[in-house]
C-alpha cells in the first residue's frame, strides 16, 4: 500500500474512531481552523485512490467507509520501518530499541514471554 500524508493519516483516524461518514460530517470533527470542504474532499478522494477508502453512492453524494483496519494498517507500517531502516531484520529493530533504553530487559522478557505463549 501506498504511504500516507500527515493529511490522509489524519482523515484516517478519523474513519477509524467513526466509521461511515460524509465528507461534510467529517468536517465537523475538525479543531479551528477547519479544512476547507474541498481540501477536504480532496484528501478523503485520494485515500480512495491509494486503497485506504471506498464509498457508497447517495444521490450525488458519496459515503465514505474504510477498507484497511487500523490494525492492518500499523503491521503494513512497522514493516514498511523495519524493511527500510533495519534492512529487514526484526531482530536489529529489537536490538536497537534495547540500546536505545526504549525497550527495558524486563520489557524484552515480558515479550518473549507473550510470543511463546503465543
């Protein structure tokens, strides 16, 4: 899948948190200042075009709904970072996570526990 602009993840989680909605609907979950209707539109008409959305036709107007779960969406990311950065290796991530102090040894316990419990 295509990546996202930081317009179209925003748009995203908005389908994610609220299901179904027109893009007018939509607007209103916006902070001031608002989007404009058409940028808008235009950002919810490209996350059709990469995939993320699809819609339903009521008289003039479209109802858009999400095909990709947010679920779906962040393995797709992690392994998008991971490929890029870590040439692939889920263990240099790990490992890097750990120098870093992000990751504590007994987080890394913690982990190893649940995936061998599975």
């Amino acid at each position: 899948m295509k990546r996202l602009t930081n317009k179209e993840e925003v748009a995203m989680n908005h389908f994610w948190e609220h299901g179904s909605m027109f893009v007018k609907d939509m607007l209103e979950l916006y902070d001031a200042p608002k989007p404009h209707f058409n940028t808008l539109s235009t950002v919810v008409r490209g996350l059709e075009e990469k995939g993320y959305v699809a819609h339903r036709a009521f008289g003039s107007t479209y109802q858009y709904y999400p095909t990709v779960s947010r679920e779906e969406f962040s393995k797709r990311t992690l392994k998008s970072v991971i490929s890029k950065y870590f040439n692939n290796s889920y263990l240099g991530a790990v490992s890097s996570l750990v120098e870093e102090e992000d990751l504590s040894l007994d987080d890394l316990k913690k982990l190893i526990d649940q995936v061998e419990r599975g």
